[in-house]
C-alpha cells in the first residue's frame, strides 16, 4: 500500500503550498498525502493544481486517503505570497508541531518538511534554529545530522546553520564521529548500502599540507576516522575538500562528510543546476524519517505559478521510499524473532 506522508505546508508566504499541490497533482496515487496548513492558502493551490483532498480539522480522523488538515484560517494580509508578516511564525511552527505529531502518534509513516522562514519561526520560538535542531529536541534523538542526498551525492554534515566564525571551535572529533556514524547507519539501513564508503573532509586547505595549515585535520579528524575503524566503519580522510567531491561523483565513495554547512551545501547545490532531480534534505539519526526540499521559502517567485515541484517531489518520493525500507525491516526482524527464539531452546 502507499505509505502515508505528513506534509507541513511551511510558510504561507511562500512557495510551500504551491510546489507541494504540483507535486501530489502531478503524481497522484504514489503516496498518502496529510498536508498541515492554511484552510485558504493551501486550496488555493490545489485549485490551481487541480487537486483534490477532503479537508479535516485537528484531532479528527484522518481519512484513509490523504487530506488537507486545516491547522489555520489566516487573515489574506497574514498569508500574502512574498510578503511576511508575523503571524506567519506560529502558524508556520503550527504545521510542523501537528505534521509531526501524526508522525509520532503512528497516523503517518513519514514527514516531509516544505521550507519554512527561520527567521519568522524564530518570533514564536526564540530557540527554533531549523527543522533538523528542532526534530532532534522533539524526538529526544541523542544525535541527529542533515545529509543532502541525490542520486549521484550525499553529503552529511558535522556542523550546520553556523555562524563561520564559530565553526572551528564546535568541530570536535566527537562530532566528526557522530556524524560519521549516523551517515553510516543511513547508508547501511535506510538506503540498502552494503559496506558504504565515506569520505571525511579535511577543516583547512590542502588537508592542511602536513600542519602547515592548520592542525585540525591532526587533532580532530584522523582520531575521529580511528575511533570510526574500531566501529568497524569504511570511513577515510581528511581529504582536500576541493577534490574529494569529483571523487564522490565518480562513485568511489557512497557519502562525504563535510565539516560545516557551505564546505558541502556548495558542491550539492551546484550539481542540482546539472543534475535533473534535486537533492533531498534528509535529516539522519532520527526515530522518524524526514526529508525536505533542497530550496527556501521563495518569496521572490511565490504567487506568480512559476515555482519549480521537482525538489519537493524527490522530497516526497525519497520519504515514501525510506519509509518504505524501515516498514520491511520492521517486519523481516519481527518474523526472524520466533525462529531465533525456537533457535535458542
């Protein structure tokens, strides 16, 4: 059966609603859609995508084949495409709170993220820093780590939305490992890869040229790439992060980790202007599966109809399919159990 996918609408300034009824409309029946949004705003969009869902209110019973769950009522002057106003915040956050909450109640199989305003959320949630921090608080997750996934590139990362000034003091070889660790277990569970090879970035240029450059690559990324080898992890580095990216396109590693936000983001977001599908925000590490669209809240093209549904499609469909996975491991470990147990006596 198609999986079921909690959809928070993201901002209703923004291109969230749009690219998200495109998306469904465009690809009806591949999945069990619950989009948590605006009444007026995500109509609209569906109206205009020729898309049809039931509208329930929160708390009802999901219908059993996908709905618009109406969190908001905005006022039109709350919910002006490309013109933010504050009540934008909490609604915002309003989706994400109930997406999720149908996730972890067991309603939905998984939750996909439309591109929220950090800035906007921050004026209801002084601590909100972006989804995958927030995800990681809600969940009680001891570590969780944003990966961009392609078909051609995964890049996961140590540190995310950091100032660059603060970023050699949050690297540690904890971190590094952390990460590491988190990529391989995706890899290996999430995304079916035997053995998966993972590259590590280097902090400084040149791998830092023998100490000449900066002794980060000695002091945290070779200890954290040992402590990875005793886990029984492919892990290798620090490679020159000005290399190791081509490296990885021509298949000879199945992951990089880069140490802080644009170190990786750069190469990805470059190869989705080549590439035909877009990469996915996958957020590793979490009890639940999330991903998101590799693009922002688009006030300069929302409203006009030319926003692009490609990302939040792979968003979508990379959701349905890690989902997907976890249900059939699930179920393979639960029928193993009684045949371990007759094993046992």
């Amino acid at each position: 059966m198609p999986v079921r996918i909690a959809i928070s609408m993201g901002d209703p300034s923004g291109v969230g609603a749009e690219v998200t009824a495109k998306a469904l409309a465009t690809h009806r029946g591949a999945l069990v859609p619950y989009v948590f949004g605006d009444a007026a705003v995500f109509t609209a969009a569906a109206r205009r995508a020729r898309l049809a869902l039931p509208a329930a209110e929160p708390g009802a019973p999901l219908p059993p084949g996908g709905a618009l769950v109406c969190v908001t009522k905005l006022p039109r002057t709350a919910a002006t495409p490309g013109r933010p106003v504050r009540a934008g915040g909490p609604a915002q956050l309003a989706y994400l709170e109930a997406a999720y909450a149908a996730v972890a109640r067991g309603e939905a199989d998984a939750l996909c993220t439309a591109p929220v305003s950090k800035a906007q959320v921050k004026l209801a949630d002084r601590s909100f820093i972006g989804h995958t921090e927030w995800l990681e608080a809600k969940t009680g997750a001891k570590r969780s780590v944003m990966m961009l996934a392609s078909p051609r590139l995964r890049v996961s990362l140590v540190t995310t939305h950091l100032a660059l000034g603060r970023v050699a003091e949050a690297v540690t070889a904890g971190g590094i490992l952390g990460a590491v660790a988190a990529t391989h277990t995706a890899l290996s569970g999430d995304f079916g890869i035997s053995n998966p090879r993972i590259a590590v970035c280097a902090m400084n240029p040149h791998a830092g040229e023998g100490g000449a450059f900066g002794s980060e690559e000695k002091r945290l990324v070779l200890p954290a790439i040992a402590r990875a080898h005793r886990l029984r992890i492919a892990a290798t580095g620090p490679h020159p992060a000005d290399s190791v990216f081509a490296r990885a396109l021509k298949g000879e590693f199945d992951a990089v980790v880069a140490l802080y936000h644009d170190q990786g983001l750069i190469a990805v977001k470059l190869l989705d202007a080549l590439e035909p599908e877009p990469a996915v925000n996958v957020t590793l590490g979490l009890p639940i599966v999330r991903t998101s669209p590799d693009h922002g809240v688009g006030y300069d093209v929302a409203g006009r109809g030319e926003a692009s549904a490609k990302s939040m499609w792979a968003a979508l469909k990379m959701a349905s399919q890690l989902a997907l996975r976890r249900k059939r491991s699930k179920r393979a470990s639960e029928a193993e159990r009684p045949r371990k147990r007759a094993a046992a006596r």
